[in-house]
C-alpha cells in the first residue's frame, strides 16, 4: 500500500498484518519524497511482483500527480487499473450543503489550485458565479486581495470547509474582507474553499435537511486516543466512529505468554482440587483455555469447577469457547466478585489466572480474609508492543490536555 497524507487513517486497521505500507503523503513544511522517487518506488514494487494500492484521497486526475506515475508505469511496462475517487472539490461543498450550481445564484463554477497563484487567470476568476480553490490554506489572504482587486465585492459570501466529510470536519463561514480574521490562528489545511453567492444557500438547505454529517452524534468533534492491544481495538473503535469520533490507533500493549507457564500447567493438572475459577479479563478466559487445550484436555476438565467472571465481556468471550459463567456480578468491578458471591467463602478453593506483572490486590485480599484459598497462576503478561516506536510518530503533536483528544486507558485487568 503506498498512500498519500489526506488518506483516512482509520483504513490502514483495515489491512491484513502482512501488507507493507509505505506513506508518501506531500504536506507543506515537512519532508517528503520527491516525485520522481515515488514513481521510482512503485515501478520497483511492480517489478517485484507484488500486488500494488496507490492510494489517494478523492479524484487522482484533479491535482494528484497521477499522470507522471501512470507515464512510468506504462515506460515500465507495468500494467495498472485507475480506480475513480470523488473530488474534494464537489464532496466538501456537499456536506457542507453548499450547492456549487444554482439557477439564480451560479450557472457555473471553476475549481484551481492555490499553490501558485501566479499562474491563474484572477480576471477571468473573478467574473465567475463560484470558484472553488483547493490546496490554498497559506494564501487566504492573497487569495481575497486578488480577487478584491479584479471585481469581487467585499462582501462575497465565503466558506471553508477542513477535514471534509469526516468526524473532526470544521466549517467557516465569511466574507471575501473578513473571512481571514474569522480563521485566524486556526489550522486551515487541508481544507476547500468555497467562494459565491451560493454559500448563502447552507442555512437554507442545511436547516431544513440536515446533512449525514450534522453534529447529531455525541462524539463529533472529538478524537479519541485508543491504547489497548491492536487485537482489541477495532470492536470499541468501530463504536466510538458510529457516535462521530475521529479514532487513532496506538496499541500501547501486547498480550503475549508468562515467563513461565509451569505455575498454571500445575494447576490445569489438578482442576480437581479447586471449588471455583476466577476469570477477571478476556484476556485471562482465552489464555486459561488456550494452555488447557495445549496441555491435552478439554471443557469436560472443567466439570467440578464453578466459574465467576468480571464483566459481561469476559463472560461473553467465554460463552464463545462453550462455558457459562455460574456467577456475574452485577458492577463490573473486583469488589462486587466479592460483595455479591453466591456463597460462603470460608474454606473454598479458588484458582485466579491472571496477568503475571499482577495489578491491584484487593481481590485475592478479600477472598482470603473470609476464609477462602486463592491460588493466583500466572496465564499471560501484558508489555510494550515492539513497534510502539515506530507507531508513536504518527501522533505526534497529539496532547492529552488537548480538547479535541480523549485518551482511553486499558482496564486493570487486561
């Protein structure tokens, strides 16, 4: 996969582990691979055989760069398939409910990039109806000044759109003289601009059918931090973007093996001798299971145990391998295991596999002080993911004092 910076990154969890990526995302002021090196990298890539995605945002033919990479491929005798996009251009004045043709307001409308405002024709853009101008975020104001000076009322209604169709989208809304106090210190790119008569229309068309994106949902405008382990992201990412958060990924944990399985493999050889089983987290259900099957049983091993579980989660994980929980407590916490146990605890025999780094005390404390046994094994262990490194960079500038950004801590049991 070689993708550009305007890519949602919500699309790269969807890749399979074993697909290498390459970001080759052009953002002003950072750095970059040239042109000419990207067509070099996926020539290359062709050449190797590998199944290949260029990935880009919108329509490549409108400003993407695509004929130069298609000219290589074809010189290499590289076969390729173009894939149409929908163009910022006329997406991000949808969902702002900006109506780029009019019958009244504008027969017509011109899309241009800002990136040399030199080369554009500013008499000819200023008699249009409509123009849409991309890639323009660090030359607002020269923008306004030249279309001012070519005929432009200081008054022309003009709106910005950042970050179109997604959950942290902003929208601004302006004239042609006072639409660069409206935005100033703020974050334009990447964004569209929408200049017309036509942007009067939003309040109209907006007010009375609101647009897929209207901040009805809870979370929109939020970005949500999510630091539990790749493998148990995606389900709770999945529901926080149903609600309108913009989600970014970095597992701040593994789950891997103990450091040594011979505490748990004792226990699995003599079920027999414990009256319940303590299943605190998913993570405790399918390592407990896992090692029980690799040690040459199954579920009939089970037979004389009872099993209490924290949390609908875990005893839904552990409904999925074939068992029912005997014992849920109401509030998904420690204390509750305890408070609401279904009998007495003096001289009961409990088996708590758990993380090996351990966590909070208070459960095994508490049983013990009313009489039960608890034999704590160690079933998995939780660390750093090896690529944390390598992931962190992307949030960068990300803080948790932010007021977009929510950080989502793993529970003490995972």
């Amino acid at each position: 996969m070689v993708y550009d910076a305007l890519v949602d990154s919500s699309l790269l969890n969807l890749l399979s582990p074993s697909c290498e990526t390459f970001a080759m995302g052009k953002r002003g002021g950072q750095p970059s691979l040239s042109q000419g090196e990207i067509n070099q990298l996926l020539v290359r890539l062709c050449q190797l055989g590998r199944q290949v995605v260029r990935l880009k945002s919108g329509d490549p033919f409108i400003f993407g760069r695509i004929g130069s990479e298609l000219q290589a491929l074809q010189e290499a005798h590289c076969y390729f398939e173009v894939v149409p996009g929908i163009s910022t251009a006329l997406a991000a004045p949808l969902v702002a409910g900006i109506p780029l043709t009019d019958p009244v307001w504008s027969r017509g409308f011109a899309v241009v990039s800002g990136h040399d405002l030199d080369l554009l024709d500013w008499e000819g853009l200023a008699r249009l109806p409509t123009l849409v101008v991309l890639m323009g975020s660090q030359h607002l104001d020269e923008i306004g000044r030249r279309l001012h000076a070519h005929g432009c009322r200081g008054d022309l209604p003009v709106a910005i759109i950042r970050w179109a169709a997604q959950a942290h989208q902003q929208i601004w809304e302006g004239t042609l003289l006072s639409i660069g106090r409206v935005v100033k210190g703020e974050d334009l790119a990447p964004c569209v601009m929408v200049f017309g008569e036509v942007v009067k229309l939003r309040h109209y068309l907006v007010a009375e059918a609101p647009f897929p994106i209207a901040p009805l949902l809870p979370l929109v405008g939020k970005t949500i931090l999510i630091t539990r382990a790749q493998d148990q992201a995606s389900p709770f990412a999945h529901l926080l973007q149903a609600q309108g958060a913009r989600v970014l990924d970095l597992p701040a944990l593994e789950i891997g093996p103990p450091s040594d399985w011979q505490a748990l493999d004792r226990a699995i050889s003599s079920l027999e001798q414990f009256n319940w089983l303590i299943l605190t987290s998913a993570n405790g259900v399918t390592s407990f299971l896992d090692r029980l099957l690799s040690q040459g049983k199954d579920l009939r091993a089970l037979a004389s145990l009872k099993i209490a579980v924290v949390g609908r989660k875990t005893a839904a994980v552990l409904q999925q391998r074939g068992l029912q929980a005997d014992f849920i407590p109401p509030d998904f916490i420690a204390d509750a295991l305890v408070e609401g146990f279904p009998q007495p605890l003096t001289g009961q025999r409990i088996l708590f596999p758990r993380v090996e780094s351990g966590g909070r005390d208070l459960l095994v404390q508490s049983f013990s002080a009313q009489g039960a046994t608890v034999t704590e094994v160690a079933a998995y262990e939780s660390r750093c993911p090896a690529q944390a490194d390598a992931i962190a960079p992307r949030y960068r500038g990300f803080r948790p004092d932010h007021p977009g950004l929510s950080i989502h801590h793993h529970c003490q049991y995972c």
